[in-house]
C-alpha cells in the first residue's frame, strides 16, 4: 500500500498521526501517511519515535523506501516493541537531527552554485557532508567558503516548484549531477528553487530543505581532497573556518 509522503510538502512537519498499515518480518512498519523522509539521494532517513495511545513511545532507528518509492517503512530500534495493524500513533521525527541536515542539504545545492561544475557525487550528514565535482581546476576552499557565506548573508528564499516525470525526462540538461538521479515514479519531481524566480539555482531534487539560505547558518570549506584525476570531493562543515584550527 502507497505511503502518502507528507514530507515532500512540507519540510517542517516533524509530528504526524498515522495509521499502521503492515508489519515487516524485521519489524518494519508502513504506515498510511508519513513526515519521516526516507534515505535516498545521499540524505539519510529521518529517526524518531511513535507514540502510543498509553502514552508509551517505540524508537525508530531507520526509515528506508520499501518495494517501490512510494512506500516508506520505519525500522525500530532493537527490542522495540512493535505495534499492530490498524493502531493509530503519532510520530516524532527527530527534530534536531532533521534540521540539521535540511540545513546541510542545502548547504550542498550552495555549494553546486558556487562549484559549477557536473556533480559526480554527494552524502549529507549532521556535521559534515562531501560533494564531488567532475574538475581539474584548481580552488582555494577559502574562496569557495567565502562564496557560499555570500550566499547564505543574501538570505535568497529556498522553495519548490513542481514537473512532471515526463518534463524532466523532457529535459535531461537540467539534473547537475552525473550519477544520483532524481526521484521518478511518484509522477511528479520537485524542483529546489533558490533566489527569486529562481535567480540563483533550480535542481531536480528529493530530499528535504530550510526555508531560506541564512537557516543555513556558518558553514566552511574544509577540505578538498583529489580523488582520481578528473575527481574533487569537497568536504563541508558547520562553523567557521576557524573551527578547524
């Protein structure tokens, strides 16, 4: 049974009521509808709780797709008790851990703004995250953090706007990196806009954004490391450069 993914909506959705649709044989459950995002795209799955009616509460480790994109199964902790089919909760996504990384999300799309070069790789975490440009050319990462604290002083609005599957499909040239594709089969794929009119950036794009570039906050370059001849991976932190004196 399809999930509805409130979540792509709605970024800042952290609490939820839910019905228990199906139990997996590893404890997984599905549940109607969801805020809990889905590890995809180099992004990790939300975590969080289930509260119970008792008021108990089951803590939830993992949340992954299922069989196909549209359904979303959260996975307990171990030795968590498991619910049963048809019981009504109400989830608590882990709202420090998801802002963070909404915040270093988009801290990447900045980065992909400043670096425009074909994206050839990406994983976001809580406290850093790496892109990896198809490049050669050589580039001082205090330069690059100086861009993207530009970025991020300009407060530009960060939203979404919405093509099909068919549009994008229509329009390959749009999608910056080389080998995470957007996600296709729910029949629409969002576009993170950055910038009036998106003045700054629009990209095909699933995970889960702030609202505007300062929520991003201080962040920095801290390194860029050479991996393979045409290959450079950036490594971001939050903070400022200082931070790794």
């Amino acid at each position: 049974m399809a999930t509805e993914l409130l979540y792509r909506d709605d970024f800042y959705l952290s609490t939820l009521e839910a019905v228990v649709t199906a139990i997996h044989e590893d404890g997984g459950i599905e549940f109607d509808r969801t805020c809990f995002y889905a590890t995809s795209g180099g992004q990790p799955g939300d975590t969080g709780s289930l509260e119970r009616a008792d008021g108990t509460r089951i803590k939830l480790g993992q949340t992954r797709h299922g069989e196909t994109k549209d359904i979303v199964v959260h996975v307990p902790l171990e030795g968590e008790p498991r619910p049963t089919v048809g019981e009504t909760v109400v989830m608590h996504v882990d709202w420090d851990r998801r802002h963070k990384l909404m915040r270093m999300h988009t801290a990447c799309h900045l980065l992909s703004v400043v670096c425009s070069y074909p994206i050839t790789g990406a994983a976001v975490g809580e406290d850093e995250s790496r892109v990896d440009f198809d490049m050669t050319a050589v580039i001082d990462k205090d330069e690059v953090t100086a861009g993207l604290m530009d970025l991020v002083a300009q407060n530009h609005p960060v939203y979404l706007q919405w093509i099909t599957d068919a549009e994008l499909a229509a329009n390959p040239g749009i999608v910056k990196s080389k080998n995470v594709r957007p996600p296709v089969g729910l029949g629409r794929v969002s576009l993170v806009c950055i910038g009036e009119d998106s003045s700054v950036d629009s990209q095909p794009c699933g995970g889960t954004h702030v609202a505007n570039t300062g929520e991003v906050g201080a962040i920095h370059i801290s390194k860029i490391e050479k991996k393979g001849k045409e290959n450079r991976r950036f490594r971001i932190r939050f903070g400022d450069i200082a931070a790794d004196a």
